[in-house]
C-alpha cells in the first residue's frame, strides 16, 4: 500500500467530493454526483464488510480481476458494473451534504474497523477476500475513477 493512497482517502477525497454539484453530469455514465457519491458509500460500506453482495466473479477468474485491481491500471471510461442497471438508482439521502456527512463517517468507520484488527479480510463481490491494503488500493482506484468522471480532478 502507498502512504500516498491512504493519505488520499483519508484527507482530500471528501474535500474533492464536495466541489461536485449533486445534480453535475459526469463526463460518462448515468449517475449524477449525489447518486455517485452514495454509489462510493456502498463501496467503503462494502471495503468494511458492512455491506455484503452475492459474489460475481468466478473463482478462475479472480487472480486475473485481484492482479488488475492491484495495478496501476486506472478503471476504463463507461466500465460497466454488472450489478447496476442503465438506469440509476433513485437517490436515497436527501441532499449532497448528507452524502458527504456519510462519507466521512464510512471512511472513518473502515479506518477504525482495520485499526483495530489489522488482520481482517472483507468480501468484495468483483474482487474476492480483500486485505486492509487491498481494500485501500481499490478505494483509491475507484475514487479517482469517478473524480475524473466529474472533473474534480484531472
């Protein structure tokens, strides 16, 4: 794991979630930035392990997928996620600003969660069994996916 991906997560992701408009248009995909900021709080909630989805990948598949997420490789414009459909899902929060007071408390929450057991294993359904580093990986990954979707960063 990078210092520099964990610093990322922990002190400039949620300041760069808040320059998103709720109802910004990314520059691909169907999501708007509240419904792609509560898609992130599904993710961190699933990086935790509070958020269980059935596995998708197959097992022969997996080192492929696991060797992809620990690269360098960003995420693909329009990358399909398999467990969206092309329509996106109503917002449940009621504003961006609940979103992001969410954010910040799921982050904190994994943080604490792999602070205090450093050994812990998540389930990711694309990914499999994902240590603490591995979950950092895909977090950052996935966040820089969706800041450059909305310009939040280049």
């Amino acid at each position: 794991m990078r210092k520099q991906q964990l610093d990322f997560l922990r002190h400039q992701l949620v300041p760069a979630m808040q320059q998103i408009p709720a109802d910004a248009k990314g520059e691909w995909g169907v999501l708007n930035g509240q419904q792609m900021m509560e898609h992130f709080i599904d993710a961190i909630r699933m990086a935790s392990g509070k958020l269980v989805l059935p596995k998708i990948t197959p097992t022969p598949q997996l080192n492929r997928l696991k060797a992809f997420l620990l690269s360098d490789i960003p995420f693909k414009q329009n990358t399909k996620n398999p467990m969206m459909s092309e329509q996106p899902a109503p917002m449940r929060l009621g504003s961006k600003a609940e979103a992001i007071i969410i954010l910040q408390h799921e982050l904190d929450y994994f943080f604490t969660l792999f602070e205090a057991n450093t050994s812990l294993t998540t389930e990711n359904a694309f990914f499999g069994t994902l240590t603490f580093e591995e979950n950092v990986h895909l977090l950052h990954k996935h966040a820089l996916h969706h800041l450059k979707q909305f310009k939040a960063i280049a």
